[in-house]
C-alpha cells in the first residue's frame, strides 16, 4: 500500500509542477500580463486569444 501512494504522490507533484507555471507560459507567449491570464481563467475578464491558449497549454500539460 505504501508503494501505490508513495506513486500517487509522485503523480500529483508532476501534476502540480506542470500547472504552476501555465499563467505565466500563456502570458509570455501571448505578450500579456499574468494576472490577466488569472482573471480570464476566473472568468472575471474574457479574452478569446487567452482563453485559447490557456486550453491548449492544459491539453499539453494533462498528456505528460
């Protein structure tokens, strides 16, 4: 049993590394704020390009 969570916990730190950091790649890659990119992923602005980008960089992520 320890060896199955120790792996679900090295999974989940992978997961959690990937993720950190996709605010900041989409808005490099679009020339934008990060913050921006938060608030387009809360939905509390919209943004077409960003919204985009932020789908495709979580296909990305969620295949490794």
């Amino acid at each position: 049993m320890k060896e199955e969570t120790a792996k679900k916990l090295t999974r989940l730190q992978k997961l959690v590394d990937n993720l950190c950091g996709i605010y900041s790649r989409v808005a490099t890659r679009l020339g934008v704020h990060r913050t921006f990119v938060s608030r387009v992923a809360r939905g509390e602005r919209h943004s077409a390009p960003v919204e985009k980008a932020l789908v495709e960089e979580y296909e990305r992520v969620k295949k490794q």
